[in-house]
C-alpha cells in the first residue's frame, strides 16, 4: 500500500522517512520512551535510520504495519503512531509522544483519526492497544480515545528481553459510530 496522509484539526500523521531520521532519534532520547516501549534502549542513530529508510517504508509496502509521524502543520514532531497487523480484521496500534508535546490531546487525536481511517480503509473490525502495567499515560491516552481496557496478560509483552505483564484494550467500529465489515455477535449481556 502507498502511504497515505491523515489530517486532523490539529495534526498532520504522515509516513516518515530519511528526512525524519534525526527528530526520531532526538524524540527517542527521551528515558520515558525507552522505558515504556519496545524500542532499543540505548537508542543509537543507526536504530533512527534503519526505522526511517527501512521498517517503516517496508511495513507500508507489504501492509503488515501502517506508521505515521504525527507532526503539527509547522513541522514539529509530536510522536508516533503505528498499526500492525495481527491477525484478519484486527491491528494493534502502539504510540508514544515526544516529551514537550505530551499533555495536549495530540496522540488521543492521532490515535482516534488513525483507528477511524483502520476501520474504514483497512477493513479492520477492531483494533487492540496494549500497554506494560503501570504505563499510565498510554492508558490514559486509550481511554480518552474510546477504548474499552479489557484486562491484564500475564508476561504478554516483552520489553528488552524482559516478559511483563500488560494492560489490553480494544475499540470497535461501533464505538466510533461505525459499521463492522463483518457481523458481531457480543457476549450475553455486552452491547455491540
């Protein structure tokens, strides 16, 4: 698939590439960010480029992971935003936010025109967020965007070779005002 370009009242979510590669790695400095997410740790400029000129123009050509810079119209970066595919009709979506832009609403934004474009482009009928316990503010950022935190996994994610426990959430089409590509026949007692 060709990258495409999101837009929002605020942001602008595109696909990054080699012109990215050093605001990626100045954002990735961040400790909240190695911490909380799976990305190398320490983060070295050739973990930048191989995100900018290879994973992230791969993951669009082969559409096993749909990633977006989200930048406000200026050209700030603000964060990031992925969707992997995992399985037929479901993507994760996975964030994070650089540190002088968190606390605004950008990634609920990002994450909310991202999930409405999975369901309506991508034929996904849900879409997971999950998050290592005790990663509040990516909890926070899922449910101001709508999703329902189903539970916690047990050693589900793991985190520089570290199995830890996580927080899983999910948005549906409905949650969104949407319809579902295919039929959705919740629990007794559940509404779509």
């Amino acid at each position: 698939m060709e990258p495409v370009t999101l837009t929002t009242g605020r942001l602008v979510l595109r696909t990054v590439g080699p012109e990215d590669t050093d605001a990626v790695y100045g954002a990735a400095q961040d400790p909240d960010i190695q911490r909380w997410t799976t990305i190398p740790s320490p983060y070295l400029p050739e973990h930048a480029q191989g995100f900018t000129h290879q994973l992230v123009p791969d993951g669009w050509a082969d559409g096993s992971m749909f990633t977006f810079g989200v930048f406000l119209p200026a050209g700030d970066l603000v964060g990031m935003l992925a969707l992997t595919m995992r399985s037929l009709g479901m993507t994760e979506i996975g964030f994070w936010a650089t540190k002088e832009h968190r606390g605004n609403g950008y990634i609920t934004e990002a994450a909310l025109a991202a999930a409405h474009w999975a369901f309506t482009r991508l034929a996904v009928d849900r879409v997971e967020w999950r998050a290592e316990v005790g990663n509040h503010a990516s909890r926070a950022v899922a449910e101001k965007s709508g999703f329902t935190v189903e539970g916690t996994l047990r050693s589900a994610i793991n985190n520089k070779g570290v199995r830890r426990d996580c927080w899983v959430g999910s948005l549906l089409p409905s949650d969104l005002g949407l319809a579902s590509t295919a039929p959705y026949l919740p629990a007794p007692g559940r509404s779509a």
